[in-house]
C-alpha cells in the first residue's frame, strides 16, 4: 500500500502547489474554531480542536489521488457572546472577513478553484456565510462553501436526547463528550455544572437560535459558561459522534471533489 499522500498546504513544497492548484476541482479545506470559554470542565479551544481532528480524519479517509490540501488550523474566531469569562479571545467581524477574503484571493492566484471553511464554532455561522459571499463575488473563479461541522452529516440527533437535543448549544452533552473521547486528558471531571445552565430562557415564542432568534451575550443567561446540560456525557457517546461527523463530512467532500461544481457565469 503506498503512503497516504501529504495535505498540508504549509508541508508542501510550491511546485507541488502549482501542480496540485492547476488540477480540476482543486479543493483547499480550512479548518476554522474559536478561543472562547467553555464552562468550567472544557478548554477554550474546544471549537478548534473539534475542526482540527476532524478535518484530518476526513483527510485520511478520501481517496490519495483526489486534489485536496488543507489550511493550517485558524484557532482564533468572532466569539463577542463569550466574553466576561477570562481567556476568550474574540476578533472583530470585519477583521475575520478580511482574513477570508486575503486568504482566498491567494488560493485563487495559486490557481485553486474551490474554498471549504468547516468551521466548529456556531456563533460565526453567519459572519462566515457573508465572507464568502464577499469573496466569491471578488473572485468567482473560486468557489467558497462555508460549512458548519455540527450541520450536514446524518445521523447525529438521534444521539441526542431532548431537550438537550435542542437547548444544549455549548458546552452540553455533545461537546463533552466528543471532548471525552478526543482528549479527555483536557477535560475537568467533576466539574460539570448541576443541570441545564440557562438562567435566563427566551421569551415565549422566541429562542435562542433557530427560528424567532434573539441576540444574546453567555454570562446574562448561564453563570457557569455552559448552555446545556454536560452530565452523561461519556467517552463512546463521543466515539459515535466523531464516526458520524466523519462519514457525513467524506462523504460531502467526496462527492465535491468528483463533482464539476462551481457553475461558470453566463452572460444574458
């Protein structure tokens, strides 16, 4: 069996580059996190961590001869709803989007013809889908598709119970666990706040993502940093949860890559 070929765009020589950029359908992933509070029991880089692993399982997982290369990890994010609690970091929107645009312009230049962001961290879902809007109409012979790691593959609700399901938006019963089965030695067992986490819940009729969303900042709604409810979480409910972020993100990226995706501009 021949080695499984090297996808670190900072490992590889530029002619290897130029070679890789000039193939049809090639692809550069960017695996995207936060440095932000997660409750007392999680580190900060917890968003960053989860992209990281993920995107290198997926790597090792896709066909060797299929052109893709991935970004050195981008650890730092938008994350304003985190601060009050000490060593979140949080970039301004504008600076982050114009990281974007500065990075995909010099994919473009090198000759790569598409941009996955898989980001981990939920809030800058929506910065993130802007930015590459942004950039696509600077540079529409790159396609950007920006992702989010928790959304797309199949098969991760079931795995979770409600109401959790449903309010466990940081820090919960998911991260915890896929934390545990990752690297449990970054964990802090024992402490693990006592219940939901949420103080201060949605008005009737409102919620805090998804339909009728209100703008919120972590420490008016959970003392503890964590909106959710981490107790149960275990190190196999983690091994679920990062097979089936696994398989559902090959299996997109897969179909991407053998795909003729992004269509050319027309002229009316």
């Amino acid at each position: 069996m021949s080695p499984a070929p090297e996808r670190r765009l900072d490992c590889l020589p530029w002619p290897e580059i130029a070679q890789l950029a000039r193939r049809q359908g090639s692809t550069v992933l960017w695996p995207m996190g936060a440095t932000e509070q997660h409750g007392p029991h999680l580190p900060l880089g917890t968003d960053a961590l989860f992209a990281d692993r993920v995107v290198d399982a997926v790597l090792d997982r896709l066909d060797g001869d299929l052109p893709i290369v991935r970004l050195p990890l981008q650890s730092l994010g938008f994350s304003p709803e985190h601060r009050g609690f000490p060593g979140t970091i949080s970039l301004p929107a504008q600076l982050l989007m114009g990281l974007v645009e500065a990075v995909g312009r010099d994919l473009q230049s090198a000759g790569f013809q598409r941009l996955v962001l898989l980001n981990a961290h939920g809030g800058q879902i929506a910065l993130l889908e802007t930015a590459a809007r942004q950039l696509h109409a600077a540079c529409p012979d790159l396609a950007v598709l920006p992702c989010f790691l928790w959304k797309g593959p199949e098969g991760l609700g079931p795995l979770i119970p409600e109401p959790e399901r449903s309010e466990g938006l940081h820090a919960g019963l998911a991260e915890t666990s896929l934390m545990l089965h990752l690297a449990p030695q970054r964990t802090r067992a024992g402490r693990e706040p006592d219940g939901l986490g949420i103080e201060a819940a949605a008005p009737p009729g409102w919620s805090l993502e998804g339909a009728a969303p209100c703008a919120w900042l972590t420490a008016e709604i959970s003392r503890s940093g964590v909106i959710g409810d981490p107790r149960g979480a275990t190190p196999s409910l983690g091994a679920e949860l990062m097979e089936r972020l696994v398989q559902g993100w090959w299996l997109r990226l897969d179909g991407l890559l053998r795909s003729d995706w992004p269509p050319k501009a027309t002229q009316g």
